[in-house]
RNA sequence: GGGAAGUUCGUAUAGUGGUCAAUUACGGGAGACUGUAAAUCUCUUGCUUCGGCUUCGGUGGUUCGAAUCCAUCACUUCCCA
C-alpha cells in the first residue's frame, strides 16, 4: 500500500473524513476534486477550510487553488499534477491521503492510466466538425492504436478522441512512467434519503455563506460566465441566477435536484470501479468520527501487519 | 346562497366509447464514460410466476366494450352574491 484513497458522493462527509485521518496518520491530503483546483471557486465547490483544521493543527490539502478560474484542466494535466506530489510525499517517508469525488481523476491515478499530452488541434477539429457522428465513429473505428475506450456518443467526444489517435500518429507514443500505486480505498456514504437532506442543508448554508456574492465576484473578475455555467451544479444555477435567467426559487430547487442527480451518477461511477476490480471499504457516513477514523486504522494496521515482512518501506 | 369548471400512473399534463397500462415534461431508478468529467450521453419508470392482473376521485348505471357517456356523492378552483 502507498496510497490511501477517501472516495464518496458529494455532501458524505469526505473531506473532515480525511482530515482526520490525514491528522491521525501525520501525513497530508491529495485533493481529487476537478472544481477545487481552481482559485475564488470556494462556497461553491465545497473547499471547507476549517475542515482542514483539526484539533487546532492545519492538514496540508494540495492540489486545491493551483489554477484560475477559466483555465483549462483534465485527467492528463490531474494525474501529472497528483504525481508531483505524490513523490514528494512518499520521499518524505510518508502515505498520502488522496480525497475526492471526481471518478474519473481518482480512477486515472489508482489504475495506473497511461495517458499521453495531447495539445488541442484546431485546425482538425474544424475540419472533423463537417463530419457527421456516424462518419466520425467510423474513422475512430478505423484508427484504434489505444487501448482506451473512448465513448463516441456525441461529435465533442469522437472528435476528441480522433485528435488522440492523430497526435499519436504523428508523434512517438512517449508514455509517462508513473509509480505504480497500490491503493487502500475507503468509501463514505450514507442512505439515499440521508444523503438528499444532507444536500439540502449543506445547500441553504452555501446559500447563506455568499455563495451568491462568490458567483458575482467571480464573474466582475472577468470569468466568462459561460465558462462557470459549463462548471455545472453550483456554477451553473448560481450563475444564470446571478445574471437574471433564473429566479432564486428556481436555482434553489433545479440547484438542489442537479445535485442529487450528481450524487447518484457518482455511486454509478464507484459501482463501475468495484466492478474492475478495485475494492472500496465503504464506511456509513453517520457515524461518529471517531468511528471512523478507528475502523480505517484497523485496516490500514491489519494492511501493515501481513504486508510487513516484504515491504518495509510502507511507513505512515 | 347561486353559477361555471375540474378531479388521470410521485408531480404537472395529454387522452372525449374499442388501436389505452394510458401522451408529454419533470422527478425517480439503472447504466456508459481514458482527455472540459460537478461535464457529456443512454436506457428504464403500475404489478407480474410474463400467461396475465389491477388502474384514470367514490359509488351505481348505459354498453358487446368506458379514463372517455349518464346519475349521484365527495373534494378542488373560479365567478356572481
């Protein structure tokens, strides 16, 4: 084991979670939220600061405010970036925790994705833009040299995946050698109707926080706010409330909605990974956190013990 | 007190005698997804031992046949008092 890993749906309980263990373990926090990463989205993304202090002593959490809102980010770009610091942490003796609810972020780094730096190429995608999605299927279809398994349901995403294919064409395949990660995976959830009254207050208290007053700063800075719209969930309701083409009631309850609908489509997400292999210690969210930083301690010790005689080197 | 309209599968709607287990939207559920993933997309949604079964406010009628027609009761909304 070299990496622990807090998975969950939104609203669960992750990150005070991870902190606490993060502050039990003496190691940090490897965020894996693709909305966190971003500077000025606060309220709305859920980067509770004073989760990250426990018992008066501040986790460290990395990856959260390294980009400005607007800028371009992905699972390349993540999974180089959680490297960086993953290395570091390991250099320093250490088991990082990687906390987050991005699926596709935390399955990028747990099952090794060899992923390459492919540059958006304009001029092809304008040309593949005259193609219809049956003809790009087709000629992805044609192409396959990855091993990957891009979805084809809309043009965006074949186009893209046409432009992979392309890049690797023309350029040598220079695969990135990442550290192999062995991960120990803890999932938080709670009961469907708990986890919906759980979005809904955490809703009114974003509310009440100046969620409102985040999207309007956000968009006076010079963020687009179609760029915030593409954010979704909070982004996205707050915004087109915020420049009237929506009333507040109606942001509150599509917002509250969206946000169920994400919760479900992550369970969806972890479910997929369960099935590939990958094994989660789901933990009941209603537990007391003491709980829960004692059920997580007994595996990882369980983990230590019989793993002991041939790595030494896994030291928390 | 008088008059008008309405009551449909979680909600809102469509359906005006057979082609209706019943339209559409939302919500719910399941799922896809290795490149903007809080995004994007798909399927499903009365019950079923898959032969059927029970549904359209309640009851009773008309009819070979009713969500659809009639009577009546209940409730809701609106208008005049």
């Amino acid at each position: 084991m070299n990496l622990i890993t807090i998975l969950g749906p939104t609203a669960g309980g992750k990150t005070s979670f991870a902190a606490h263990l993060a502050h039990e373990l003496g190691t940090d926090v490897i965020s894996a939220d693709s909305r966190q990463v971003y500077r000025g989205m606060d309220i709305g993304s859920g980067k509770d600061v004073d989760d990250y202090v426990v018992n008066g002593e501040p986790v460290k959490c990395h990856l959260i405010d390294i980009l400005d809102a607007g800028e371009k980010y992905n699972v390349f770009r993540y999974q180089k970036d959680f490297f960086d610091v993953f290395t570091q942490i390991r250099a320093a003796g250490r088991t990082p925790i990687m906390c987050g609810g991005t699926g596709l972020y935390i399955e990028a780094v747990i099952r090794n994705y060899q992923l390459i730096d492919v540059p958006a190429n304009p001029k092809l995608r304008a040309r593949l833009e005259n193609y219809t999605l049956e003809e790009l299927k087709e000629m992805l279809a044609s192409m396959k040299t990855l091993h990957n398994t891009t979805d084809t349901d809309t043009k965006k995403r074949a186009i893209r995946g046409i432009e992979i294919e392309t890049f690797i064409k023309e350029n040598p395949k220079v695969v990135p050698t990442y550290p192999k990660i062995e991960p120990l995976v803890f999932g938080v959830k709670n009961p469907r109707p708990i986890e919906r009254e759980k979005i809904r207050i955490r809703l009114e208290e974003r509310l009440k926080n100046g969620m409102v007053d985040e999207m309007r700063t956000l968009i006076a800075s010079g963020v687009n706010p179609d760029d915030l719209i593409y954010y979704g969930l909070e982004y996205k309701y707050v915004t087109l409330y915020a420049i009237g083409k929506m009333s507040y009631d109606e942001m509150k309850e599509q917002l509250y909605i969206a946000i169920c609908q994400f919760a479900k489509r992550q369970m969806t997400w972890y479910r997929r990974m369960e099935r590939m292999g990958v094994r989660i210690n789901w933990i009941d969210g209603q537990l007391p956190m003491e709980r829960k930083v004692r059920f997580a301690k007994e595996i990882i010790n369980h983990i230590l013990q019989t793993s002991s005689h041939k790595s030494a080197t896994a030291s928390l």
